[in-house]
C-alpha cells in the first residue's frame, strides 16, 4: 500500500537536473512505479525517515509528470489530492522543490506484478500409480493430500501450473538412487552427503562477464546486480520467469558466482524444484532432516531454478515452507526462476504456503535478433565451432532457436566431429550439423510399412551387460514404431562407425492424452530401471500431449536430468529421419 510520496531535487555533478522520489509504501507498489518509468528511474534503494524506498529520476519534464501523476493515482486513490505543479508548465531542472501533498491511501484491491506474457499451455506433472507401466491421473488440488480424480482435471484445480503431489505418487522405497557425482564448480555441495544430490553443479561459463544484456533482460540484469551488491535488502525474493532458452539457468549461476565473492561459495545453496523437494522428502524419510535444518540456519542465500517443479508432499510442505519464509524473515537472499509467469504459481504458492509473487518479479524474453547472434557467436566460439554467418542464420538465427537447444545441438556435433572427421574426410562444422539437424535432408516421409516392421523384428538388441544402459518410452499403441527406433539407431550406430554396444533395458508406454504427470512417471521408472540414457518417442500431433509437445519435452528433460538420467526425443514425424537417429546417439553417449 502506498502510504505517501514525495520528490525533489537531488543534483549530481554528472546531472545536476536529477531528482529523487521518496515513497512509503509496499515493495509491490515500487515495482509498478519503476516499470511504468522504465529507463528514466534508477533502480529502487533503502533509505530511513518518514519514508522507506527512494528513487532517482534522471529527467523530471512534463511527460514524467504526467505518467508520475497517473501512476501515483492508481496507487493512491482519492484519498491524495493533486499539487497544482503537476498541471503547470514543464519543471525547469533548477526549480525549487515542487510542494506536492501527501497522505494516507486505501488498501489496493489486489497486489501487482510485472507485466507477464501470456501463459503457454504446459502439461504439469502429478501422481503416479504404483504399477509397471506409467501411467497419469488427474491431480488433486495442489494443497489437499486426498487422491486424485480417475479420469478428468477438477474444476477444482489451482489456475496455469498444476502442483503435484509428491504424496500421491508411487514412492521409490526399496529402490535405491544412485549417488550423483559432485557438483564441478559448487565447493558448498560435497556438505550433503546422500544419496540424493540436492545441489547443481555451477556452470563456469556461466557468470556475468559473458551475460549478454538487451532489452530482452535489462530488468532482470539490474535486479540480479542487485541481489549480488545487496543481498537480502530490496529484491527479496526474485523471481525471474521466462520461456525455455531466455537465460533463466544463466542468471542463477551468474548471481551465485557474484555472491560467492562477498560472502563465499558455503554460503549460498543452488538447487532446483525436483532436486529441492526430493531431497528433503529422502531426508525426513531416512532421519537425516536434522542436517538440513542445520545446513539452511547458515546459509545466506538460497536459489532454486524451475521452481514450478517443486514436488510438494505432506512429508516436506513444513520444511520447504518454514525455511523459505525463515529466510525472507531473516533477509536472507532467495532467488527462484520458472517457466511459467507469477498468476500461474498461485497452486504452487497456496501448496508450499509462501508467496513467490510477493518481492520483484522480472520476465526475460528472447532476445532479438542482432543480440542473438552475439550470444551465439560468444558460444560457437566457447566451443571453437566455425559457421559463416549465413550458415548460423540458416540454422539458428533464423528461427530463434532456444539456446539451452542450441548448446546440445553444437555440443552433439563436437561428439560427432570427434567420430567421423579423420585425414581421410573432412566436413565442415555445417555439414556435422546438418548430419545430426537433417536440415538439408529430403524427407522420407510416411508411416512404417510392413518392410520396415520386418527388418527391425529380425534385429534383436544386445541382452550382455554393457555400461551403456538405455530405455525407449512410447505412446499408447505404437510399441511397432518403437521397435522400429530402436532397429535405426543401431544401423545408424553401424554407419557412422560406432564401436559402443548397449543393452536396451526397456520398451515402455504412456498415454499421450492424459496431460498431467507423464514427466515424472517417466523420471521416475527410468530410475528405478537403473538406465543411464532415455529415448523418448513424442506424442501423435492429434493426441493431448501433442498439441504441448514443447513443454512436454522441456519438463520430461528437465527431471530426467535431475534423476541423472541422459535423454533423447524422437518426434513421431522424424521416425524415418536419419539425422534423428544421429543426434540420439550423439545424445547418449
């Protein structure tokens, strides 16, 4: 609630027509206010007195005026009459200080964030019977422990993202996990020592130095700067929400690196919503929570990226939710990231019982085009991967390819160039691409026929034991074309020259139109079959998960990784692409 405001002249030798507004209110009003000035304000700072937050504008001209006027009012209401100035000539720079009238104002009726862009449809994972096969269910409303519905979501249901219940879900009892090796980069991780890593690696490419800044993350920048300066203090929490490929896993690591210089790496705890909640839940389950309690009353910082992943259960609500409100209590850092925008986290906010909405929300957005091409430019070159630029806007450029695509794709092309370049036959890196892309490739075209089903039923897969351990995951009904994947990425093994064998663990399906909880059904079994590669052939275009096959894919990678668990997608209409077969194995091995 914004309880008061003033402004005057605040002259520095660089701008001698700065002025400062000085405000009373709530964190969500200064949010709005800065949005609506954009680039002419300086980024909100303490401050002590009769009022709590000032602002310094660089130009006060009639245009500012107005806007501050209007934005003042919608905060303010009725209860604050208008200074005459504001309906005066433009406020000449060494004008005396404008006397504008302040007073107490009404409650607002609802709180307000940052402008989100609309929510993209997305299949939220929920709970999983305990039967062989995955198959999904509708979820509960986010907060109630009860079962599920058997066939259709409930209107029920918390609005945009569905929280699952971790409770619901068949539970790993007798299945150990396997330890996960130690983050690279994280010198605070080796203090969990359990079965389950709960921290992520930091990425050392990843940090401000080569952040590329634009319009498409200058909020998101100066809040992260922010939060690196003064940790706790005014950006608390942050929220930066975003596509898949906007950066969001770039800021988490460049922020951690910032704050590891002032108040080192033990003190901050990087971590995502899978990793997150299934490690507290293991550690209530085994009896070891008592170390986590002592780990999160020391650590002054806490980021969690895909936090629309979190995995809410009876058995870690009171924990997850005692720490995140105990560190904003304590102005102790937290820093989240999601894919969806902050109206669709109200399920997971009302399920966890703390509100990720209530500090500074900021959406990142695909850069444009010329920011693009410095961002891939800087990683081609991270990777020494030489394309003209024709050729990188033929690949990527064009199409605005997501970046968390294109590092898999030119790192699947080194693995390739390391294969199939030899004295003997050289390719360029836009050739190795198009082998695993197939973007120069004729397509084959149409369904398998009945000579296709009879080449792979007369290939058997390898049943010795190898360290290669792969599964395939298929819709409902197409266990032929499964058979047939698997036939073509041997070949295609044979063809480029791979001298590595694995052992096809398992063929198993999902039920392509049920929306919710297939991710993690599939995280899950992949687990439990102890495999270290999964293949997973998309859903039919006409099918639920089809019409969502972006967010599908993106969350089914997203948990699989976190279980440790490599992984591939075959889209249905790829079936007979060899490029696909390609890239699979470039992914997997």
């Amino acid at each position: 609630m914004l309880k008061k405001w003033d402004i005057a002249p605040a002259p520095s030798e660089k701008n001698p027509g700065r002025h400062k507004l000085l405000i009373k209110g709530e964190m969500k009003d200064i949010f709005l206010i800065v949005k609506k000035l954009g680039s002419l304000c300086s980024r909100p700072e303490k401050t002590s007195g009769d009022f709590n937050f000032v602002i310094y504008i660089s130009k006060l001209e009639m245009d500012t005026m107005k806007r501050l006027k209007a934005i003042t009012s919608e905060l303010s209401g009725p209860a604050v009459e208008e200074a005459d100035d504001f309906a005066a000539e433009p406020v000449p720079f060494d004008s005396p200080k404008p006397k504008l009238k302040t007073g107490p104002v009404p409650p607002m009726e609802q709180p307000r964030q940052a402008p989100a862009p609309a929510p993209a449809p997305a299949p939220a994972p929920v709970a999983q019977q305990p039967q062989p096969a995955p198959r999904v269910q509708a979820p509960p409303p986010a907060a109630a422990p009860a079962q599920p519905p058997a066939d259709s979501p409930s209107a029920t249901r918390p609005r945009g993202n569905f929280v699952p219940s971790a409770a619901n879900r068949a539970k790993k009892e007798d299945v150990p996990i396997a330890a996960a090796p130690a983050p690279k980069a994280a010198e605070g991780s080796s203090r969990i020592k359990a079965k389950w890593s709960m921290e992520l690696p930091l990425i050392p490419t990843y940090s401000f130095q080569t952040l590329v800044a634009g319009s498409h993350n200058r909020f998101a920048h100066a809040a992260a700067m922010a939060v690196v300066e003064n940790p706790g203090v005014i950006y608390n929490p942050l929220l930066l929400f975003g596509v898949p490929g906007t950066g969001k896993t770039h800021f988490v690591n460049s922020i951690s690196y910032g704050l590891s210089a002032s108040i080192g790496q033990s003190n901050i705890f990087v971590t995502d919503g899978i990793k997150f909640s299934k490690g507290v839940e293991l550690a209530v389950k085994e009896g070891t929570i008592g170390r986590l309690e002592e780990l999160f009353a020391k650590v002054k910082v806490l980021i969690i990226d895909d936090v629309h992943l979190l995995m809410i259960s009876d058995a870690n609500r009171k924990y997850i939710s005692k720490w995140l409100n105990d560190f904003v209590a304590q102005n102790k850092q937290v820093v989240v990231t999601s894919v969806f925008p902050p109206k669709s986290l109200a399920g997971l906010e009302e399920a966890v019982g703390f509100q990720f909405t209530q500090g500074w929300m900021v959406d990142l957005k695909m850069p444009q085009s010329q920011a693009y091409k410095s961002i891939l430019n800087q990683l081609m070159q991270g990777l020494e991967i030489k394309l003209s630029d024709d050729e990188a806007n033929n690949i990527f450029v064009g199409g605005l390819t997501p970046f968390s695509e294109v590092v898999k794709d030119l790192e699947d092309m080194k693995k390739l160039e390391k294969f199939v370049v030899n004295a003997m036959n050289s390719l360029s890196h836009a050739q190795l691409l198009d082998m695993i892309l197939g973007f120069g490739e004729t397509p084959a075209g149409g369904d398998i026929t009945e000579e296709d089903t009879h080449h792979a039923s007369a290939w058997q897969p390898t049943t010795k034991d190898t360290w290669f351990k792969w599964g395939i995951f298929h819709p409902k009904s197409m266990r032929r074309e499964a058979e047939f994947a698997l036939f073509s990425l041997h070949e295609m093994g044979r063809e480029l020259g791979l001298n590595t064998e694995w052992s096809q663990v398992f063929i198993e399906e999902y039920n392509s139109d049920e929306l919710y909880g297939t991710p993690f059904q599939i995280g899950n079994y992949a687990s439990e079959r102890n495999v270290n590669g999964a293949i997973i052939l998309g859903p039919q275009p006409t099918s639920a998960l089809g019409a969502q096959e972006a967010e599908f894919r993106h969350i089914t990678y997203k948990i699989l990784d976190s279980f440790l668990v490599k992984s591939s997608w075959l889209p249905c209409e790829k079936l007979k692409s060899k490029a696909a077969y390609a890239k699979i194995l470039m992914d997997l091995v």
